[in-house]
C-alpha cells in the first residue's frame, strides 16, 4: 500500500511525501500524482518508504537526475537509487 501526500514547500518546490511500498502497481498511481509537476519543480521524501520494486527504483532514479530533489530517505532506498544511478 502506498500513501501519497502532497504539500507546497515555502520555495515553490512541490513536495511528495511516500509512504509504504512502492511496487508495480502504484507506479499509475504515483505518475498520476506527479502529473502537471516538472522535475525540478519536485521534492520528494522517501522517508517513510519502507519497500520499492526494482520497476520504482528506475522511475524515481529518473525523476532525480531529471532535476528532482531527494528531500529524505533510508538508507536502503538511498543505496538502491545509488545503485541504479551506476
């Protein structure tokens, strides 16, 4: 299951709080939430992310080097994106 919070950050930033697990089936669901955002207008905390299917990893590895920024996150979901990004 996966929850997702939006909130406006004081320096226009769009941030997007994650929590739960992010697996195939809630890709739909989070692209559709970040519909209208470009990368750099994104924040992203993946604090509270406690699981990410390999499928995810790309897709938030992506919108990072697309210019969105990494606010929070574990350590296992920060190796896995270090991971991703070699």
């Amino acid at each position: 299951m996966l929850r997702i919070t939006k909130l406006e950050a004081p320096d226009g930033r769009v941030v997007f709080h994650l929590e739960g697990r992010l697996t195939l089936p809630e890709l739909p669901i989070l692209n559709a939430s970040l519909a209208g955002c470009t990368p750099a207008e994104l924040a992203l905390d993946l604090s509270r992310l406690r699981w990410i299917a390999a499928s995810a990893v790309a897709t938030l590895s992506d919108l990072i080097h697309a210019g969105a920024w990494l606010v929070a996150c574990s350590p296992f979901i920060e190796q896995l994106l270090s991971s991703e990004a070699r």
